[in-house]
C-alpha cells in the first residue's frame, strides 16, 4: 500500500483491441492526475492492419507495443497477456497502481485481484463499459468525457461545453448524493466536499461530474437545488469547500 501523501507509481496497460487510439492524449493527460506511469503498455496483435492507427501514436507517448498474435479465430490472446504482465507486477512490488484502458468486461476478475492485492485500479473505457468491469475498480472514468471539446464561445462558466449540464430531475445521481451525504453527514450535517467524492466513488465507481457536464465536483454541486454549498477559510489560510442538504 502507497504511503500517505505519496504520488502513486502506476502500470498502464492498454488493451489496443478495445480502446481507441484517437484520445490517447487526454486519456495520459487524465492518468497523470493519479500518479506517476513508470510501466506503459499496449497489448495487440500488430501485424494486424486494423491496429494501424496505435502505430502512429506509440512513440509520442512513450507507450510499448507487446505483441500477442491471435492464435484463434475469434478469440482475444491479448486479454491473456495483459494479465499475465499485471499479475507479474502485482507480485514484483514496484508499482502502487494499475490502470486498465480498455471496454471489455473480460477484465474484471484482475481488477478484483489486483484490489485484493492492496493495489489501487484505476479502468478507462467506453461508456458501454459492463458494469460488472466498472464496479471492479477504484475509479472509471467514461473515455467520452476526456474527448477534445470544440472551440469555446464565450464565457464556459466552470462547464465542459461538450457534455450536456445536468438539466431537469435526475433521479440516481439525487439519490446517489443524497444517501452519500446522509450517511457520512456529522452532527452539523456538513460534510467536506473532498469526503464526498470519496464516499461517492467508493458507491459508484464511475462517478464522475463531467458526466453531468460539470468540470468539477463543486461546479456539480452548487448547481443541484436540493444542496447547499459553503466554503470555509481555514486556520492555515487555504479555502475548503463543504456541503449539506437543503
């Protein structure tokens, strides 16, 4: 387990059969806010010419081509060798954290073990993502939301102009944000914003703000009406933001 404080030393491993090579730039920018990637991998048959458009891009970002040639005919040989290399590293000790970019659902049981082994998980893929690969990991975060956003117009006002803001009743994330505050809540019923995300991932790991078309958590949450938002100066003199129900 990484120490208190300390910048997390991840594995990326890239499965190049199920995720796209054209946001591979944000989806590095993105990882670089988790920790520093000492291993980056990207698994694939590469004699294949549907995997042409990774070629271009793998020396940019410094990401290394293992190559696995599909033995069978529809069937995935890559899967096997992403394991086979993040298990290696789980028990080699050197890394606090993996990410998996990738859709498939295949990858589920690794993110439980590599969990079990008191490693952090981060996943990365589509939004059609199975659940059951989703809420394997410590965070998802959806590929859809790190896409370039087009010209700006005008003021953005914290959002991500790409993604729709949050707009009429939204049932689950008002349950999901109610519940989370109500059960983490103390005597005074506020709870610190930076708390909250906490709680929110550990029920939903794929929670994002940007997938409500919010920057951030606090853009997030000043804008639902059924919460209310304060911040506080603190003795040291930095600002933290706390929130409660209204």
């Amino acid at each position: 387990m990484a120490e208190p404080n300390k910048e997390l030393l991840l594995a990326v491993l890239i499965d190049a059969d199920n995720a796209s090579p054209k946001p591979i730039k944000q989806v590095m920018e993105e990882i670089s806010n988790y920790g520093i990637p000492i291993y980056k991998r990207i698994y694939g048959d590469w004699s294949s010419p549907h995997l042409k458009g990774w070629k271009d891009v793998l020396n940019e970002h410094a990401i290394i081509p293992v190559q696995q040639f599909a033995y069978t005919t529809g069937k995935n040989s890559t899967d096997s060798a992403l394991i086979i290399d993040a298990m290696d590293l789980l028990h080699g000790g050197n890394v606090d954290g993996f990410v998996i970019v990738s859709s498939d659902s295949d990858f589920t049981k690794l993110s439980t073990r590599l969990r079990e082994g008191r490693k952090k998980v981060y996943g990365i893929g589509e939004k059609k993502t199975p659940t059951s690969f989703r809420n394997a990991c410590d965070k998802f975060v959806f590929v859809e939301v790190l896409a370039p956003p087009p010209p700006a117009s005008g003021r953005t006002s914290g959002k991500v102009q790409h993604t729709p803001p949050v707009q009429g009743p939204d049932e689950e994330l008002r349950r999901l944000v109610t519940t989370t505050i109500q059960d983490m809540t103390d005597d005074s019923g506020w709870i610190a914003l930076g708390g909250l995300g906490t709680g929110l991932l550990k029920k939903q790991p794929e929670f994002d703000a940007r997938n409500y078309g919010y920057k951030r958590l606090s853009d997030l949450m000043r804008a639902l009406p059924y919460v209310a938002v304060e911040t506080r100066e603190m003795s040291s003199g930095n600002k933290h933001d706390y929130v409660r129900l209204k």
